[in-house]
C-alpha cells in the first residue's frame, strides 16, 4: 500500500512537470491553460495531501520509537 502512495505521489509530481512545460512552452490558448492551470492546482493539492500523510507517519513511527527523535531541518 505505501508502494502505491509513493508511485501516486511520483505520478502526480510527473504530470505536474510536464504541465508545467506545456504552459511554459506558451502555444496553449487562454481557455486551455486555464484548464492546465486547474489541473496544476489539483496534482499540487493531491502532492501536498500525500506528503503531509506522509509526515504523519513519520511522527507516529518516530513517536513510538525510544531511541529516533524528529529534527527540525528549518
């Protein structure tokens, strides 16, 4: 199952760079990168709730542990 979370998130992060270039490339018309541009907001939304599934998990498993403490990167 997380395999398949993983490859979900791998995916998502794909299609978003490649929409990305789409855009970027500039021959797509108002309406249709309007179009691109909600889809973006949809894999970025979908990455973002992935990751952040993904953290909890990680602050449970770290939780749980007696010896592995969080480490704030910032």
């Amino acid at each position: 199952m997380a395999k398949a979370k993983k490859l979900d998130l791998e995916s998502s992060l794909q299609s978003l760079e490649e929409l990305v270039e789409r855009m970027e490339n500039g021959g797509l018309s108002l309406e249709e990168s309007l179009k691109e541009f909600e889809s973006g907001i949809n894999l970025v939304q979908s990455c973002q709730k992935s990751l952040t599934e993904a953290e909890q998990k990680v602050e449970i498993l770290l939780s749980k542990s007696s010896v592995a403490k969080p480490v704030d990167f910032e």
